[in-house]
C-alpha cells in the first residue's frame, strides 16, 4: 500500500543554479501527499531542473527540499528510489526483452501486473500485436521503436513501480491525443493514490493537477 507512509514532499525557499547563473530563485512548491502538482514553463525555464531537486540529482545550497518530512541529503539511495517513480523526457531501453526492461520497475511483478501496467499506458496493444509479444527484444526493434512507444514503455515503467511519488517530466510528449487521454485517465485513477508531480508544455495535460505552478525567470508563481 504505496501512500500509506508517504506525508509529500516540497521545496521549500530553494535557490538554484547550474555555476553563476541562477535558474531557480527562493522557490516554494508545496506537494502535499495524494495531489498532482503541475509544473508548467517555456523551454529551459528549469522545469526538468525542479523534479530534479527532488530526485537529489544535484545538491541544493539554498533552501529546503523534502520528502516525507525529511530532507532529501537525508535520505539514502536506495529508500530514495523506492520512494520516487520518475518518467524522464528520454525513455532509456536496454538491449533486453521488453518484459525484462519493463520489470526494471519491480523485479517482482508478474506477467498479469506487467499487462495492467501496459494497459494504463496504453503500450499493451501494440506489444501484444508484436509475433514475440512481451519477449521482443528492444535491441531487435533498434530504431523501429518511435518516440511515442519508448514514452509509453517509459510510462508503463512508472504504473509499475509502486512508489508513493510519482515525477513525470513531459510524458506526453510524443504521443497522439488518443494514446493522451488514455494516460491522463489512468493518471486520474490514480489520483489520491500517489502524489505527482507533473512537468509539462501542454495545457491539456493540466485538467488533472490539482494546483499548477508556473516558471519563468527563475521564479515560481
Ligand atoms: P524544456 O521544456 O526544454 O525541457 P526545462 O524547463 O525543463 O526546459 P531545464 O532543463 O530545467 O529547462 O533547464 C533550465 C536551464 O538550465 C536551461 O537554460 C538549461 O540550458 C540549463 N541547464 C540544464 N541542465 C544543465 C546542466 N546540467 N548544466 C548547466 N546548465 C544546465
Ligand atoms: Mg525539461
């Protein structure tokens, strides 16, 4: 039961910047457990640079930023993982069978609970069309792959792995309006359940955050 002990998280007055220049200035968003957050901004605003902060992918000198109460440099890696589920804006796929690139998520599943995960990221069709189905090799289908499969494989990763926190940075990127609304649904579904944070360009993704946050000029509002 993923959301049972997961109290949200938040930065709290965060100054950031990659060297001299600042990206992020005295930064506040709240993410408070069971919501879905939105994050929206222009290109290189420092939208992928906030859900970063929150993964500990670089170190915050200025301000808070917490998960569960607790500071993220608290936390250790691997509670860090099981605590967060992360869609990048890059699918990575390794040369293994699309079961196995999938079980990356939770080694545990089973073949039922890959499905379901497939189903919410509406990948299931097009890999059970495939002669091989959930044994294709990914390192097979090389380039055949398009942006929008490796998005909902990305995607379907993240349905799987039961973590509490869920960090989603454009997962709809590439895909059609069809394939959109089937994720936006099960994200919807899910609503209560985990606590998102979701980064994106698109104003259609935004009908199901509870509250939206803009950057710009290196500040949130
Ligand atoms: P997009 O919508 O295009 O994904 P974004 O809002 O996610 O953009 P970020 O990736 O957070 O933007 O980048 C914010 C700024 O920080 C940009 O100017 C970018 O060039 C810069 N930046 C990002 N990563 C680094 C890095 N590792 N080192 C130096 N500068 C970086
Ligand atoms: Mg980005």
């Amino acid at each position: 039961q993923p959301d049972v002990t997961f109290a949200g998280a938040g930065a709290e007055d965060v100054t950031f910047g990659y060297g001299e220049e600042t990206i992020l200035q005295n930064v506040t968003v709240p993410v408070p457990a069971g919501r879905t957050i939105g994050i929206v901004g222009r290109s290189g605003s420092g939208k992928s640079t906030l859900l970063k902060l929150f993964l500990r992918f670089w170190q915050v000198e200025q301000g808070r930023v917490q998960l569960s109460g607790r500071s993220v440099e608290q936390i250790n890696t691997q509670n860090l993982r099981r605590m967060q589920a992360l869609v990048t804006q890059e699918t990575h796929l390794f040369q293994d069978s699309i079961r196995n690139n999938l079980r990356i998520a939770r080694q545990d599943a089973t073949d039922a609970e890959l499905v379901a995960a497939c189903k919410k990221a509406s990948i299931h069709d097009f890999i059970a069309a495939l002669p091989r189905g959930y044994d294709t090799p990914v390192g097979e289908l090389g380039d055949t792959l398009s942006g929008g499969e490796r998005q909902r494989l990305g995607l379907a990763r993240a349905f799987l792995h039961d973590a509490p926190f869920l960090l989603l940075d454009e997962p709809t990127s590439n895909l059609d309006s069809l394939n959109e609304a089937v994720i936006l649904r099960a994200l919807a579904e899910e609503h209560g359940k985990r606590t998102v944070v979701l980064v994106s360009h698109r104003v259609s993704t935004m009908g199901i955050a509870d509250t939206v946050y803009s950057v710009e000029n290196g500040r949130v509002s």
